[in-house]
C-alpha cells in the first residue's frame, strides 16, 4: 500500500464503512488542526483530501478502482471534468498556486493578515476525582495585555496620526523578485506600521509605542466530567495581545491527570485489586469497597473464585464523555499469605489427598 494511500492516511480498512470513516477523520482532524499545539498543517491538508473523496460514495468507487488517477481522469463519469493538476506539475517548487499567491497576494482574493499575538500553552494537573466528579480550575500565567494606557494603539492619549514615511501612507510595500518565470512584484504589509499606514505622533510612554505590557493574569476554566488525559481546551482570544492592537492570540490547556494509588484508568472504566484471605476467596463471602467518589459498595464474592480472578461492578467507574453514561470497576482478587504452621500444613496435606 502506498505511503500516500488514503485509506493509510485515515487508518482505516478498504471495506470500513462510511460512519467509520467520518470518526477516523474527525479524530485526526482534531489532532492535526494547524491552530492546535503540535499541529501539523501537511498532515491535516491530507487528511481532508483523503476524507473528501473517500466519504462520497461515487468519488470512492473510482478511487478503489483507479486510484487517484480515477478521481482526476474521470471524464464523463458521475458528472467528473478531466482536469490538470498543477499541484502536481510544480509540487517540487511549493505548488503552482503558492508560487503566485506570493508573488500576486491580492490578485488572489486575499487580504494583507493583520499582526497577530502568539497562542500560548498552559499544562494544568488534575486528579482521578476531578475526572469523576467535574472541576473549577483557576489558572494563573504572565502574558502580554494591551496596554491600560494607550488602550493597545501604541500612542499618547490625543496623540495625531501621521503617514508611516516607509510605505507612504498605505500600510504595505512592494518589492520586484526576479525569478526564473520572470520579474514579479510582491507585496507585503509594511514592517514598520504593521500595515495600518500611520504611526502615532508620540508614542505611548508607558509601553514605548507597542501598544502591550507584561502582567499576571488569572483564569477560572470549567473541567467537564470524563476528561481524557491529554485532552486539550481552547479559551479564544487569551493567549497574547499582539503589538499596535492586533488581535490576541488563544490560550490552550493541556490537561493532564494524575496517578492515583488505588485506581488505574482505563478509558471510562477503573481498576483496582483487593487483598483477602485464601479461604474467603475460595469459600466465596462479602467485602466493603469504598469507590473513587468515597461511597461504600458491598461486594459479593462467589464461591469457587480464584486468585487472580477479576471481577466486574458495573457502572462504578468514571462518567463516558457527555455524560452519556459510566464505564465499570474491575476488582482483581488478589490472596494474603498464609502463615504456614505445622498444624496448618498437615490440614492443607490432608486437604490434597481428599481432592486427589
């Protein structure tokens, strides 16, 4: 199978079904989105391509049977043009479309971005019982705020605005590239005003003109019951307030969780052990286990258990996502050591010979 296959690409079987499809993109898409940490703008371009054509029934069909040469050549089937892919022809040089979007920004539709603060990232630990029960978190970091003074602009109060004299007034300069295609112009947003095309005629004394400043901020954020470790919340616009008020960028928080002593985690279900006497195992009897939110369950043990042996309790593990329901607790009966006395050691000999 090719490296570039897009059922390899999903993870998933040729014969998967279209629902399974969906969720294989849906998790993938989650974890490769170029806006999240460790996100990979590549991954996630094939990703999306690979979904678009195996979710559509007839798209499918000719890629099972022609591969991709079957979606491009299609001609005259389920309504498909023959088309050339440019990508493809310039893929090595970064992609046809790159090539003069660099060269031509606005002959492609597309506005000159405005300077954008940094997203930052915050690792908060929990406990199992936060997990199960749902928390209030208050988060406190250090980041770049618009400045109190100048309200983000960069200027003195009544300060006017003047024409940026780098780029005359429009916010954007031009530069001739010469390449092998020819001479092209390329314009870009003006480093000095960051596009706006004006600068302050004094600047703000308490941020020197960048329109932020450095402070301790606090956060409270919500943890939803059933929380994955790992699991990463987005909280729009409170990452860092960009220079000369541009937008903010976003805070992520990465939640991780901590062991626990008793409970190991397992998904939406737990698993713990408990130690007994050899013969309450054997002989079956009843013990009282207290859960992770601390309520008492009397546990009946049958008779013929084994050591080793692991019992289920459903609905006693940690809320599913949504709250859509509980997973189980799954107890493994584990035996004390036997204090071997010769009285006890003629019993356990008699015992043998009568299971012989």
């Amino acid at each position: 199978m090719a490296a570039d296959d897009y059922y390899k690409i999903l993870g998933v079987d040729r014969n998967v079904s279209k629902e399974e499809i969906k969720k294989a993109f849906h998790r993938l898409a989650h974890r490769y989105h170029p806006d999240k940490p460790g996100g990979d703008q590549e991954k996630f371009k094939k990703i999306n391509e690979a979904y678009q054509v195996l979710v559509d029934d007839q798209k499918r069909s000719l890629y099972d049977k022609f591969g991709k040469a079957g979606i491009r050549s299609a001609a005259g089937v389920g309504g498909f043009e023959e088309t050339v892919n440019f990508e493809d022809l310039f893929g090595g040089l970064g992609g046809f479309t790159d090539i003069f979007e660099n060269f031509f920004p606005e002959s492609f539709g597309h506005r000159v971005k405005k300077h954008r603060g940094q997203s930052l990232t915050v690792d908060l630990m929990i406990t199992l019982e936060d997990v199960a029960k749902g928390a209030t978190k208050v988060i406190t970091l250090e980041k770049f705020v618009a400045c109190s003074a100048c309200r983000g602009s960069g200027a003195e109060p009544h300060s006017k605005m003047i024409a940026c004299q780098n780029c005359k007034g429009k916010g954007k300069v031009t530069t001739i590239h010469a390449t092998f295609l020819g001479s092209f112009s390329q314009t870009i947003p003006c480093e000095v005003c960051q596009g706006r095309g004006a600068l302050p005629e004094k600047m703000c004394t308490s941020c020197a003109g960048r329109g932020r400043a450095k402070k301790t901020v606090s956060f409270t954020i919500e943890i939803s019951q059933g929380v994955e470790n790992g699991e990463i919340v987005k909280i729009a616009g409170e990452g860092d307030a960009a220079e000369q008020g541009g937008e903010p960028g976003d805070l992520f928080i990465r939640v991780y969780v901590k062991p626990h002593h008793k409970f190991k985690r397992d998904g939406a279900n737990l698993k713990s052990e408990v130690t007994l006497n050899l013969f309450d195992i054997i002989l079956g009897s009843e013990l009282t286990f207290e859960n992770l939110e601390g309520k008492k369950l009397l546990i009946k043990i049958p008779a013929g258990s084994q050591p080793g042996e692991v019992l289920r309790i459903g609905n006693q593990g940690l809320p599913r996502p949504y709250g859509r329901s509980k997973g189980d607790l799954f107890l493994k009966l584990k035996a004390r050591p036997i204090k071997l006395t010769n009285e006890t050691k003629k019993l356990i000999e008699e015992l043998k010979r009568k299971l012989e």
